[in-house]
C-alpha cells in the first residue's frame, strides 16, 4: 500500500484560509501528487483534485454527505437538515423536487424575469453616478427570483431581503463579524422563508402551480409526510440564496470582457459562442473552491487507503484549473468550449456527476441561463465606461470579488 503524501504541518486550517483555492493544488504540485492528507478543522482530511479523483469522489457507494459539512458552513450557507446534508433515498426523493422546479419553460421565464429587471434599471443608471455591478445585479436577482419562485416581496423589503442572503453566501469561511451577520442573516432567513410556507399551506398565501414555493411547500417526504416548516424553509431558501449568488458570476463575466474585448463583438455572434463564453467564465473564475464528503465504508483507491468515516474534500477550483484536463488553464479561452461534449468529472464548477443521482448543483441550468443573458445585456442592451479601480481577484478569500465590486460610470442604452 502506498504511504499518502501528508500535508507537513500538525494542523492546516490557518494555511487553507490563507492559501484560500490555492491551498490543495499548491500541495498537489509541491508533493507531485493529486491526493494528500493532511488535518483542518481539526480532524484528518484527504484533499483530492483532477478527473479520476472527481469520479472517485462522486461515487455514492463511497462516500456520504451527512456530517460532512462544518458546522459553521451548516449554520450559514447552508442550513441544517437540506439536501446538501442527505444520502440514498432521501437525497434522490428531496433532489427529485428541486429538478421538477427546473423545466426548460421555467427556467426561460426566471430569464425573461431577469432580462425585464434589468432593462427597467438601465434609464436609471443612465441617470445616476457610478454604478456598483455587484450590488446592482444582487438586488435585480432578488426580484427576479422572488417573483419566478412565488415569493412575495414589497419593495421596501428588497435591500433588507438581499442582504440576508449576501450574509449567508460571504460568511461560512469568514471570522468574526462576517461570520455572525451570516449567522443573523440565516436565522432572519428560515423564519421569513417558514412564514411563508406556512401561510402556504394555511391557504392564506396563493403560489402558482410549479412555483418552487408551493412545490416545497407541498412537498412530501417518502413516509408521505410535510417537510417540517424549518427544513421547508432551508429548501426554499437553497432556491432563493443560490440565484442571488450569481451576481458574482455576473461579475466575473463582465470582469472577462473589461480584460478581454475583443470578446465584446464576439460573443453575441451565436448562441454557442455566449455559451462558450460562460463556461469558460464559470471555468476560469474562482467561486466554490471544494465539496466535502465522508468516506462510507473503508476502501483503498490507487494504493491509497480511504479509512472509513474520513473526510475527504475535492479541489473544484484545482480541477478545473487541472494541466492534465485544461490546456493553458491560467488562460482565459473562451475557444475551449467550441464544440465541447460535456464531461461530469473534469469541469465542476458546481459540482460534478449526475444531477438527479447525486449532489451536482441542481440550479446549473439556471446559472447558465442568467449569465448567458447577463452577457447578452453587458454587450448589446447597454454601454458603459469601466474607471481606474482595483479589480484585482484575491484567491486567498473565499468566496473572492474584485474589491470594487466592478463599478461602471456613463451608462448608455444601445437596445
Ligand atoms: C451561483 C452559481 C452557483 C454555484 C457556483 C453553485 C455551486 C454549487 C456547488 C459547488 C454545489 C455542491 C456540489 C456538491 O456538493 O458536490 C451546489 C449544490 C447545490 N446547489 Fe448550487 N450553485 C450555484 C447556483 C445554484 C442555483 C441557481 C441553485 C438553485 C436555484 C442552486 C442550488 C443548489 C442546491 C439545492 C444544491 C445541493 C444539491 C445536492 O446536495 O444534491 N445552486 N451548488
């Protein structure tokens, strides 16, 4: 049996948060390998990266999901009890219900949601000083998911509802006052979200047929049971908070058209080149840096041994940036994905494997949908000037942003 590179130091936690999506493929380089073990958090840990290791990695045979995640990151991102945290027949009963969410007509609609939110705001930072993309794009998405999702939401309550879901995305990692808004956000969050589905279920809050807040709301479990009003509630918000999240990508699109013009002209030239354009956005640009997972039973796997119980996180970042899968991968080449097949295990941006099966990010569709139209209205909706600010990515925070947020000044209608 071969001995598993270790990681040198007694406990890694600090190196990971300072090393931040650098951290397992720096040590994959430096030990020529693209399995380590190595402690965070104080436990014992296998960092794994690359193609096999994905597939290794999204094997339910092997590996189990229940405990996997910190705590921290179940008290803010994610919540507790939601189908990040199931296995078996329970994950594939609970992800049945977030794909039913996702058909091809829903999904367009959630767009054109999008696409009239932001067209509404163009005449009004046409009128207004420079405009901050990020904050801009998070109070659009909150509209636009609310009202796809059949959430109620008073205009008054969009600042205050964005930034509780902006707490929870920034603050599984974070230390100290981040950490606490996420922890206040989420609470905040599950009681608005379970007010909801009860009123839901009470009848005194009508949710269109096929909207994620009555599917979840009436959803039942495999004993034929109502999900409890605080597990419904996490659900809804897996919806809600994750959509909102694309506004980073929204923000790293338009970062790669500032970084790349020419890219400006060709990416409306068809619908594959602003596909591949947004792959390689979501390739290039850090945002999830690892998915976490517990070794079911003991087995061994190219000589090494994965002891029972261990935890075992998978380099997404490191993967998609893998030399042996994505030639250049420090390039930002948008070609790549001409006439690209797919592939579930070497490009895994929100996960990879099956979406049905395992826990591949059931919202990738959405994502793709809303950046393809984010690029669309960036490059023929509006113009916009980009003034001198630190748009440098620091890949040492997790989730990272170009500090400025991306600011645009002199907006103008072209459509
Ligand atoms: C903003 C862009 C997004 C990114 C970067 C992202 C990333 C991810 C990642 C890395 C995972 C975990 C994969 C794993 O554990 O193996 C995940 C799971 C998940 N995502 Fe996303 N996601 C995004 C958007 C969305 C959207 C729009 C939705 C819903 C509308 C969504 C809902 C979920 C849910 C419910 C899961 C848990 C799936 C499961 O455990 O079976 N995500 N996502």
């Amino acid at each position: 049996m071969a001995t598993m590179p270790a990681d040198r130091s007694p406990e890694s936690t600090l190196a990971f948060l300072r090393d931040g999506y650098r951290f397992i493929s720096d040590r994959c380089d430096r030990y020529g390998t693209d399995v380590f073990t190595t402690r965070l958090l104080l436990k014992r840990t296998i960092c794994l990266r690359g193609r096999p290791a994905a597939e290794l990695f999204y094997d339910n045979e092997r590996f189990v999901r229940a405990g996997a995640t910190p705590k921290r990151g179940q008290r803010t991102l994610t919540g507790v009890g939601g189908v990040q945290g199931l296995d078996g027949a329970a994950h594939a009963d609970r992800k049945a219900m977030f794909i039913s969410i996702m058909t091809p007509s829903a999904i367009s609609r959630l767009g054109q949601l999008f696409d009239d939110e932001w067209r509404a705001r163009i005449p009004i930072w046409e009128r207004s000083g420079p405009v901050v993309l990020y904050r801009e794009m998070a109070r659009i998405l909150t509209r636009a998911v609310c009202a796809w999702a059949g959430v109620p939401l008073a205009e008054s309550q969009v600042n205050r509802r964005t930034a509780e879901l902006h707490a929870m995305i920034e603050s599984p990692v974070a230390i100290g006052p981040p950490h606490w808004r996420g922890l206040l956000g989420r609470g905040r969050g599950e009681r608005w979200a379970g007010d909801l589905i009860e009123r839901v279920r009470a009848g005194t809050l009508p949710a269109p047929e096929g909207t994620a807040l009555r599917v979840i709301a009436e959803h039942r479990d495999l004993e034929g049971r109502l999900l409890p009003r605080r597990i419904a509630a996490v659900e809804l918000l897996n919806v809600l908070r994750p959509t909102v999240a694309v506004d980073r990508f929204v923000v790293f699109a338009a970062l790669a058209l500032h970084d790349h013009p020419a890219w400006r002209d060709r990416v409306g030239e068809s619908d594959e080149t602003t596909e591949s354009f947004v792959q390689e956005v979501r390739r290039y640009y850090p945002f999830f840096p690892v998915a976490a997972a517990r070794v079911r039973r003991s087995f061994d796997w190219q000589g090494h041994h994965f002891p029972r119980g261990r935890r075992v996180l998978l380099d997404l970042y490191g993967t998609n940036h893998h030399r042996a899968l994505w030639p250049s991968p420090e390039e930002f080449r948008p070609e790549r994905f001409t006439g690209w097949r797919g592939d579930p295990f070497s490009f895994v941006p929100q996960g990879g494997g099956e979406h049905l099966t395992g826990h591949r990010c059931p919202g990738e569709w959405i994502t793709i949908e809303l950046m393809k139209r984010a690029v669309t209205n960036l490059t023929s909706a509006m113009a916009y000037d980009v003034p001198p600010q630190n748009l440098a990515l620091d890949l040492g925070r997790m989730p990272t942003l170009p500090p400025s947020g991306f600011v645009v000044t002199d907006v103008r209608r072209t459509a």
